[in-house]
C-alpha cells in the first residue's frame, strides 16, 4: 500500500514535470512566433507593404499582446489613413505600458511617442472634418489632440488650427481663437501666423488698432508673405476711413449746435 502510494506521487510528480516542460515550450514557441512576426512587419513598414504588415503585426498581436506591437500596428494604420482605429491601438499601447514601471526612462520615452501620435491623429482627423466644412467637430478633436500632445511644435499646430476652427464656427467664438493663437505666441513668440490669426480674430471683434499692430508683427517675422502685406493695408485703410467718418460725424455735430 505504501508502495502504491509512492509510485502515485512519482507519476503525478513525473507529469507535473512533463507539463511544465510542454508549457514552456509553447510559451518558447510563441515568443519565438512572435518575433519573428514583428520583424517581418516592420521590414514590411518599412518597404510601405502596409496592408500586409497591419496583416502580419495583427498576427504577432495574437502571440503577444504587448505595448510595442499594438503601437506597430497603429503606425501601420496611420500611414493608410485610418486615423479612428490607429488612435484605439495607441491607446492599448498606451494601457499596456503604463501596467509597467513608469519611472523607467525608456518607459517615459515610449509613453511621450505614443502620446504625441494619438494627438497627430486627432490633428489629421480634424484637418479631415475642417477641410469638408464640419468645424464643430474639427475642433473638438483638436482639443482632445492637446491633452495629448507633449511635443511643443505639435502642441502649437493644435492650437493654431483649434482657432481658426473658432473663427468660422457657427456661432463665431472669436474671443476663443485669441486665446489660443495667444497661447502659440507664448510658446513661440516668433510665429508668424499665430500674429496673423490673432489680428484676425480682432479685426472680426473691431478691434482695429490691436489687429494692425499683429498684422505687422506677422509681417515683419514674414516679409515675403503677401497675405500678411494685404492684411496690413486693409487695416490701415479701415482704420483710416473710421477715423474720417468719425471726424465726418464730430463735424456735423458740432454744426448742428449752431443752429
């Protein structure tokens, strides 16, 4: 009996064992698979194949869903333009990586990239609606695109776009396109179209004086631009012909009080 109940511990042992063995070299096989799957889909990347390495990088996904190969495969998605579902692979990426230690330099890296495509997304996606005339929406997804965007030239072109949105949203919100051409002129006080879209905002709220003193910084930064050369002289006459009509006006008045 006693030798019975050994002999039952040894071949449980023995299959335990066997077990083991069999796992870990499927789980060999599979990180092998996987490898060898995501470098076939990168050369694919890189040779512009991107149909057959979404193919390929979604097949390496099944092996391991890990934050690299969700961002592989997001690349991939973006370069043919299928903005929406590239964003919900950055942002797997970005859930699997931040299940990882987040003080690792090289996990921060990785998290800024993702981040910074996420918001390239939401800025083509609204360029996309802005061009079609949907300006509403355009902006709104440049504003998802800034709580993004870690990168300051990206950050800038999200929210040069957001005010031009505002400039011809329906209703116009004017005051809203100042703040961020603003904002850009903060970050970079050398822009020159953050001066123009600014001066166009107060030219829309009659602000004259201020629009012509950023149509000449715009200009000045950019000599060459004949929009901004235009925008000066419009100003100017603008002003000029307000300035006439007012003293037209005082003149008349005071005629008036003679009478």
């Amino acid at each position: 009996m006693q030798f019975k109940k050994h002999l039952f511990i040894y071949v449980f042992s023995l299959f335990i064992l066997i077990a083991g063995i069999s796992f870990s070299a499927k789980a060999s096989y599979a990180l092998l698979k996987w490898q060898a799957d995501y470098n076939k889909a990168i050369g694919l990347f890189k040779n512009k194949k991107y149909n057959s390495a979404l193919k390929i990088s979604k097949e390496a996904l099944r092996e391991s869903k890990n934050p690299e190969t969700y961002e592989l495969a997001a690349n991939v998605l973006q370069f043919l333009k299928k903005y929406k579902l590239s964003t919900h692979y950055y942002k797997r990426s970005l859930a699997e990586v931040l299940k990882l230690n987040k003080n690792n330099k090289n996990t921060g890296k990785f998290i800024d990239s993702v981040k910074n495509s996420i918001a390239l997304n939401y800025l083509l996606r609204g360029n996309g609606l802005l061009k079609s005339g949907k300006i509403n929406p355009a902006v709104m997804l440049y504003k998802k695109g800034l709580k993004y965007a870690n990168d300051r030239y990206l950050s800038d072109i999200l929210m040069l776009n957001a005010a031009m949105g505002y400039e011809n949203s329906k209703p116009n919100h004017f005051k809203k396109a100042l703040y961020y051409a603003g904002n850009v002129i903060k970050n970079n006080p050398k822009n020159a179209y953050a001066y123009f879209i600014k001066g166009r905002a107060e030219y829309s709220l009659k602000e004259l004086n201020l629009s012509l003193q950023d149509f000449k910084t715009a200009y000045k930064l950019n000599p060459k631009s004949k929009l901004f050369h235009n925008a000066v002289n419009i100003v100017k006459k603008d002003i000029y012909y307000k300035k006439h009509k007012e003293i037209s006006r005082i003149k008349q008045s005071s005629k008036n009080l003679f009478k």
